[in-house]
C-alpha cells in the first residue's frame, strides 16, 4: 500500500503521474475505480401469500438485513424456503443477504433459482448481474445487464453496470458511452457523471475542464460519493489549488474515517503543505489501521518487508515520540513524514536537527530505519545499537540487528538478538524461521529443522521455509523428508524451476514407484511444458532398467504431440529428444545397431541435439568402431560439450581395427 516516493521528486508530480496514468488508460488501483455498495438493492413488492407463523420468520429476515444481521437473516429465509420452496421472495432476499455479506458464489445461486420461478423480476437479474460482475465473470455479467435493458430500457444502474463491465476491459470508449446513457435516462444519477468526469481526466490540469465540470455536477447531486471527491480533489491538487483539495480530501476522510489510503494522501498533501503535524497524524494513524502480519516478514528488503519495518516504526513511534521536548518533536515529525514520502535526504536532516537536540532511543530508531530503506545498512546497524543501548525492549531492532550480526558472521550476537525477540514476544514465530536460516547457513541442520518446524506448525504457507526445511533434510539423509518438503514447497510456489528440476532429478532416481507416480500425477497439468517434467517417467524407467515401460511412456509422449506445426524448431526438437530417447533405451539392453540408428534420427530432425551425439558417440566406442565415435567426440569438443574432450581422449586411446 505504502509505495514510497522517490527524494527527487514532489509530492505534487507523483499526485499529477496517478492523473497521467489514469489518462492513459492505466486505471492505477482496483479501489479507485467505479465501485459497487451491496448495502443498496432494489427493494420488491411481493405478495404475502404465506401461512402466519412463516410470514413472521420472513418478516424477521427482511428486519435483520435491515439491522445489518446477515447471517441470522440467511437462517430466517432458509427456514421459509423450508416450508415454501417455491417462493421466489425469500430466494431474492437470502441472495441479497449472501451478497452483503460477501458471499458472491451462494449469492449468485439464489438469483439465479429467484429468476428460473420469477423471470419478470428486473431486479433479480440486475442483482444478478452485479454479482457476476463482482465475481469478475463479466461475459456473464455483460450478457444478463444487456437482458435488464431489454426489459427496462431506462434502467440506469443497468447502464452503469455495462460500463463498468467495459471500464474492467479497458474498453474507455465504450464504458465513457454507456456512463453518459446511464445520465441520459436519468440526469438526477451522480454515480453516472462521477465516472464520466474519472474518464475526462488528462495529466494536464488545464485541460480537465470537461472532467471537472462532470464531477461537479455528480458530486452536487451526491456530495459524499467517494471517487467523486478523490479524483476532484486530484484535479485541484494538479492545478495547485491547495485549498479546494484540502476541502475536499478533508470530507472524503470524514465520510471514511477507517480508509487508510484516503489517509495516506491527504498526509502527503500535507507535507507538501509543510504542515507536518497533520502529516504526521494521519500517517500515523494509516499505519496502524492497515494491520500486517509481523510473521509475513521475510528478511529479503521485500516491499512488504519494507511495509511491516513501517508499521513497527509507526507503532513504535505513536507510543513514545511524544516524550520528546517541542523543539525536538518538531523536528522529528517532519522527518518522518519525509521518510514515509520517501525522501531519505530530507528525513536524515531533520533526524539528526531532533537528535542534536534531544538523543533518544525514537530518534535514534528512526534514524537506523531510514538509513536502513535507503540501502546504508552500516549506518543502520550503528543506530540500531544506539536506539537498543537506550531501550532494549524494542523488538524490530532486535531482528533487524540479528539479521546485519548474522550477514557479518557474528553468530552469537545474532543468537542473543532472538532471544531477545523471544523474551520480548514469545508467540513472534518469524523469530524461529530467521533463526532457522541462521542455524541452516551455520550447518547446524537438526536445530535448523526443529526451529523451521515449529515455525511451519503455525504459518504452513511458507515455500521458502518449506524448501529451506528440505534442503536441512537432505543434509542429514531424510531424502523421504526432503522430498516432501520440496513438493510441499512447489505446490505453494509453481514458478521455483530449481526445486521442480531437483524434484524431478531425485524421482527419476528414486526406487519408489509409488510416490514417482503421485508426484507426476499430481505436477503433470501445471508443468507439461517442463522437459524436466514432461519426460520424468521416461528416465525413472530407464534408470530402473524398465525398457518395455520407457518404451510405452516414449510412445505416449510422441502421440500426445499434435502432428501440426511438426516442421517448426520446438517441434522437431521434441520429436528429436524422443528419438534419443528410444536409442538410450536400445543401448541401456545393448541392442548397438538399433541404438544408433535412433541417435542418428534424432541428430537427422534437429541437428543441434548435442546429447544424442554423445550418446552415439559412446555406442560407437562400445561397438569397437573407434573412428565413427572419434569423428562425434570431436565434433562436440568444438562446441565444448562436456566430457566431450574425455570422451576423445578415451576413444583415441583405443587401438585400430
């Protein structure tokens, strides 16, 4: 969430670039789009043709949507679809309440069932609709907003939702069409001109009259819709009209106390106001409402590592900062406003102001942070030692310094760092996964499996810590554990190549059949285009001298290739591997003639299939023909293929016939 801005650069002209990119057609985030409040729906007349006790437990249900009791109202419409199965009523209602409470798949069901009894009912297709829309199914979306309009063609929330349905395309043209339709059928819809204005925006302020004028007359109709007064506010801040942003951003914050991204900037118009008391405030305040989890951290300098070292920060600060006398909590705030602006330059002057002023452990903690984000990890480490000598109670300085003492091969003062961590917050489990890796660099392979495990007992999503825990694993030889480690590892993380090559080397290897088939079966629709994957079988079926086997899975790999395209480079390449593959299996039963023949056909499709030279090389050596095998070894020592040279050697060596 907290992307920081780069020291070079205002304020201002990352504000005037989020107008540029939306201009462009680069909609920057999800949330500042068209948004949708399930809280409103089309409420429908219906006949109470229910016996009294059920028409009372209906009642109810329509009573706790109203109440905001979802749950309980799902419960009272269940209990009249019970006893009345086919009143279409409480299908639409218990999908309203679904929908409400954020559950789109059951949602989707009860209108769906609501319009197959009731299809006259505009509003069960159009929540329909909305919901297929949520659910980002928008050909489905598209198709039952289109069969609203056909019913009702002044339905503007209809119009509305198709041009959201093109917006999510990045279709402009047609959802700024479908947004002005929305208004033409109904100039009082403010949601209608608020989008139209989004669209109008250019990244020249001057020529966002149209878009303004737009979102004028929307926000005149609605003074609270939340794009409305986000994006005028944007307007205003490009031209440097201050004033009418702060106003507006001012009551966008007021109808959204609990949104930390409206609170995040209205702080950097703050800063560039220079009023840093307010900055301060709502960055503190945006910080700790965005709650992390402290266990994501991954000691990598990732951007959500960045993000939790704020938020400690942040918390840290909101506790103690203000026991810093005046002059010196001045200077302070401004430099972590500059900080969390990204401007490492301006935030380390007025640090150091508030630390000449007043030395303390806040000031020296925030120093170590920012030194730290700005990559000057020396300076860093002096101020964590300084802000701990002062306060040892602070935990993130602990980690961080564990992680600078162990990259510096101090193992005992990095040990002493975590047991701090431990001492401070014993349920902090990330202690145990740095501590694991710690103890893994150090070869102390049992202590590092015990710490990765019960780090793993409670964040079992962890592929880094699942495969650091196999790699531990194989080091002492559990090759049973580590494989599993690792194919717990890929399952959480389908892009780690190395670890599928492993898994695939260690398998085609391995004498359990069982968990070779397992592995495959499981791996074989994510991976059928990995050669390490794909010819798996194949080589665990040689190495286990199972030709008849190697042969079938040869053949089964040959017919699953389409003949299409056969003539293009990959596919000859294909078609050549497996050629040296049915030769590997000719020479594994020493079947020589057969061999080369398939070594020589595969060199014959693709003719840079350096191992099936080699191997006709090496079945040439065994045949006693030293001058064909030669003729290969030396061709590949030209393009130093390895062994090649050996291979040459070996075959020279070899008397003449």
């Amino acid at each position: 969430m907290y992307q920081y801005l780069n020291s070079r650069v205002s304020v201002i002209l990352i504000m005037a670039l989020l107008i540029h990119f939306v201009s462009s057609g680069q909609m920057v985030s999800e949330r500042f789009r068209a948004q949708i409040d399930p809280t409103k729906y089309p409420v429908i007349k219906f006949e109470w043709s229910l016996p009294g006790n059920i028409q009372v437990i209906m009642n109810e249900g329509l009573t706790n949507i109203d109440v905001e009791k979802y749950d309980q109202a799902v419960i009272n419409f269940t209990q009249v679809l019970k006893e009345k199965p086919d009143f279409w009523p409480a299908l639409y209602y218990r999908g309203v309440a679904y929908r409400i409470a954020g559950d789109h798949e059951k949602a989707k069901a009860d209108f769906i069932a609501c319009v197959l009894k009731e299809n006259a009912l505009v509003a069960g297709h159009y929540l329909l609709a909305e919901t297929y829309y949520q659910l980002h199914a928008l050909s489905e979306a598209e198709a039952t907003y289109r069969k609203v309009i056909k019913m009702e063609s002044s339905h503007a929330l209809a119009l509305y939702g198709l041009a959201n349905v093109n917006l999510a395309r990045y279709d402009f043209s047609d959802a700024e069409r479908y947004y002005e339709k929305s208004t033409a059928v109904d100039p009082a819809f403010a949601q209608g001109y608020i989008m139209q204005g989004v669209l109008k925006i250019r990244s020249n302020g001057k020529k966002n009259t149209a878009a303004l004028q737009l979102l004028d007359r929307g926000l005149a109709i609605d003074s609270l819709i939340s794009e409305g007064l986000f994006w005028r506010g944007m307007i205003y801040l490009d031209r440097r009209d201050y004033v009418r942003c702060l106003r507006d951003w001012n009551n966008l914050v007021r109808a959204h106390p609990n949104d930390p991204y409206y609170l995040i900037f209205r702080s950097f118009l703050h800063i560039e106001l220079k009023d840093f008391d307010r900055a301060f405030n709502d960055i503190k305040k945006a910080v700790l409402m965005h709650k992390l989890d402290v266990n994501a951290y991954k000691a990598s300098e990732t951007a959500l590592d960045k993000q939790i070292e704020l938020q400690n920060a942040a918390a840290y600060v909101a506790r103690f900062s203000y026991g810093l006398n005046e002059h010196a909590l001045i200077s302070f705030k401004k430099g972590f406003c500059y900080f969390v602006a990204g401007n490492s330059a301006q935030s380390n002057y007025f640090l150091k102001l508030a630390e000449n002023t007043e030395p303390s452990a806040t000031i020296f903690y925030m120093r170590a942070v920012n030194y730290d984000h700005s990559s000057k990890h020396d300076s860093a480490h002096i101020y964590y030692d300084k802000a701990l000598a002062l306060d040892n109670e602070i935990i993130d300085a602990h980690k961080k310094r564990a992680i600078y003492r162990y990259q510096l091969g101090d193992w005992k003062g990095a040990y002493a760092d975590l047991d701090q961590m431990l001492r401070l917050e014993p349920s902090m489990h990330v202690t145990y996964r740095i501590r694991g890796y710690i103890r893994a660099h150090q070869k102390d392979y049992v202590e590092a499996i015990n710490d990765l495990t019960t780090f793993l007992k409670v964040d079992s999503v962890d592929a880094d810590a699942w495969k650091t825990r196999g790699y531990c694993r194989g080091e002492i030889n559990d090759v049973a554990g580590k494989l599993a480690d690792y194919r717990q590892s890929l399952r959480l993380n389908p892009s780690d190549e190395p670890i599928l090559n492993e898994l695939a080397e260690q398998y085609a290897a391995t004498s359990d059949t069982t968990n070779l088939i397992s592995f495959h079966n499981e791996f074989k629709d994510t991976y059928s285009n990995s050669p390490a994957f794909k010819y798996l079988l194949i080589d665990y079926f040689i190495n286990a001298k199972s030709w008849k086997r190697a042969s079938l899975e040869v053949e089964k790999n040959r017919l699953l290739e389409s003949e299409e395209g056969k003539d293009d480079t990959n596919r000859k390449r294909v078609f050549s591997i497996l050629a040296r593959y049915n030769g590997l299996i000719e020479l594994g039963q020493q079947h020589y003639d057969q061999a080369v023949k398939n070594f020589t056909l595969a060199l014959t499709i693709y003719e840079f299939n350096h191992e099936a030279r080699f191997l006709r090389g090496k079945t040439y050596l065994a045949m006693g023909d030293r001058k064909q095998a030669i003729e290969d070894f030396q061709f590949l020592t030209g393009v130093y293929y390895p062994e090649a040279a050996a291979m040459l050697k070996e075959a020279r060596k070899r008397p003449k016939k």
